[in-house]
C-alpha cells in the first residue's frame, strides 16, 4: 500500500471550525502544534475480481487474492511544523489454490519525518504545504517461505519522499470544502537477498537477490463538509510502478536475470467522515480500481478511527 497518515489537523475555519477524519487515502501533514499524538487504526479488507492485462482489458479470475489487514498510523509532533510518523500493519490472506497465510503476519513498516514549509492563510487564498522524507523498513517475511502466501515484505529499504497540498474553502450556506494534492516516489536503495521460495516468486533451490522497482502515487481529495460533524470524503488516485528485478541461480544450474512488467491504476475511494468532536471521529468507505494494466482490479471496504492526544 501506499505513504497514508490521515489526521484532523486542517487549519481553522472562518466560519465555523469544521472537523475532519481525513480521506480514505490522501495523506495529511504534521500535526500543527508540539506535544499532539495522533493514532488511526484502519480494518481493511481486500479482494481482487478480475485481472487488467498489459493492454488493459479485464480478464475473471478463478478466486482471486484475499487479505484482512489491521494498520494504525501513528504520528508525534515534535514541533509546531515537524512530526514523526510511523505506520505497522498486521495481515491475514488466503487465495483459492494457493492456500493461506501460516497466520497473523507483520508487513514492511513505513517510518517518515513531515515538515510543514508553508503555513495556510485562507483569507489569502495560501495553502498549506508539506514534505514527508522517510525509509520503509524490511520487517515483513519475504524469503525462505513455508507458503507463497507468507511473503508480505519486499527484503528491501526503500526511500519514500512526498509533496501535499491542502486547502480549504468556504461554500455558500456555511458548506466547507478541503482539497488535497500530493505526488509521492518511492526508490529501493538496498537489495534484498533471495533463498528458496520468495516473495519475488522463485521457488526452492533458488539464491540471489532481488529489487522492487521504483513506484509512485499522485491524487486529490475532495471533503465537503454538510455540517460540523459530517463530511463526505472521495480521492482520486494514479499508481504506478516499475518491475521488480530478479537475479541468481537455481541449484541445476539454471540462471536468471529478469526484470517484470511495469504496472499502474486508477483508483477512486469515496468515503463518510463522522467526528463527536476536533480530536476523535470514524470514517467508513472503499477504494476500487476502475482502470489500469498489469494488476488485479481490487475492491478494498475499511473502516477507521481518527484519535488526537
């Protein structure tokens, strides 16, 4: 998945002080004074219908990819423009004919700094404007596996940087609307070394190593505020990501050098926000892919609660 903190953390409202959870997806900034600690557990549930071949049509699948995850952002501020972030996720996946995880698995764990460079001013139209700098860590199972499905990690540290946008408007009739746009890149800056079955699809008797390819995202979300408590959330996204390289040998000898097919998506995931108050709220909705190539088209319900300290 993808760099996602989303935490009420907006400016203040000119008319009313609007409260969010955040979007589904787009990821927010630090948190704007020192000392907050944010916490948002997510209960997701994933699965794949169909497969988008390399020209993009789409293509039955006989029981596709299931996962149940449980990731909880939590993010610290340090100071009044810089926190930390961090983001375990837990999961638990079976596919027909594949069989199923050995049991409760710990993924690669994103850990990011955020700065906050640019301060909003509504008045003047002056967004707010973050940096996110961060390495996600090899703590998943990504080699010498007992299933295929025990391969949650990539064996690699990879380099994550990110740009956000947010701003706010007031509508007529008292209505808030927030915008946000952001671009994220994530690059491998280590190799991960490969025995036996992996989750780079060798099988046994294999040694060498591996790479992810470089991936990324750009998105907007749009929440538009009803009343104080109520907000409807959607975000527009584009993935894209390079193949993964492969290389070594198998005990009979055998060599390989490949590099796999680049991918990318289109996904949309509206959602409903509700907050009893600035520091706590719930939102509820699904993310699916509509269009792209080379991936499994996924339907993705979740359900989260947003927590300010």
């Amino acid at each position: 998945m993808t760099i996602s903190a989303r935490a009420s953390d907006d400016e203040p409202q000119p008319k009313r002080e609007q409260w969010y959870t955040g979007s589904l997806i787009s990821p927010s900034g630090p948190q704007f004074k020192a000392g907050v600690l944010g916490i948002e557990p997510y209960l997701t549930y994933n699965q794949a219908v169909d497969y988008l071949g390399a020209n993009g049509s789409s293509a039955p699948m006989d029981g596709g990819q299931r996962t149940i995850s449980n990731s909880t952002m939590v993010k610290y501020g340090l100071t009044d423009h810089i926190s930390i972030q961090i983001f375990p996720a837990i999961s638990y996946g079976w596919k027909k004919h594949d069989g199923n995880t050995s049991g409760l698995k710990f993924g690669d764990m994103p850990v990011d700094f955020l700065w906050r460079f640019l301060d909003p001013d509504p008045k003047r139209y002056i967004p707010v404007m973050s940096l996110f700098v961060g390495m996600l860590m090899p703590t998943g199972d990504y080699s010498q596996l007992g299933r295929s499905q025990d391969g949650v990690g990539n064996g690699a540290y990879v380099f994550r940087t990110a740009l956000v946008e947010q701003s706010t408007y007031e509508l007529p009739h008292d209505y808030t609307l927030r915008l946000r746009m952001w671009g994220t890149f994530r690059r491998a800056v280590s190799s991960a070394q490969l025995q036996d079955m992996t989750s780079y699809g060798t099988t046994k008797g294999f040694v060498g190593r591996g790479r992810p390819g470089m991936n990324g995202q750009t998105g907007f979300s749009l929440e538009f505020g009803f009343n104080q408590r109520l907000v409807l959330a959607v975000d527009m996204v584009r993935d894209w990501s390079n193949g993964s390289r492969v290389w070594g040998s198998y005990r009979d000898g055998r060599r390989i050098d490949r590099i796999g097919a680049s991918s990318g998506d289109w996904m949309v995931a509206p959602a409903l926000e509700y907050s009893w108050s600035p520091r706590f709220g719930v939102i509820a909705g699904a993310s699916t892919f509509f269009a792209g190539h080379n991936t499994s088209l996924t339907v993705s319900p979740q359900i989260a609660v947003n927590m300010m300290f």
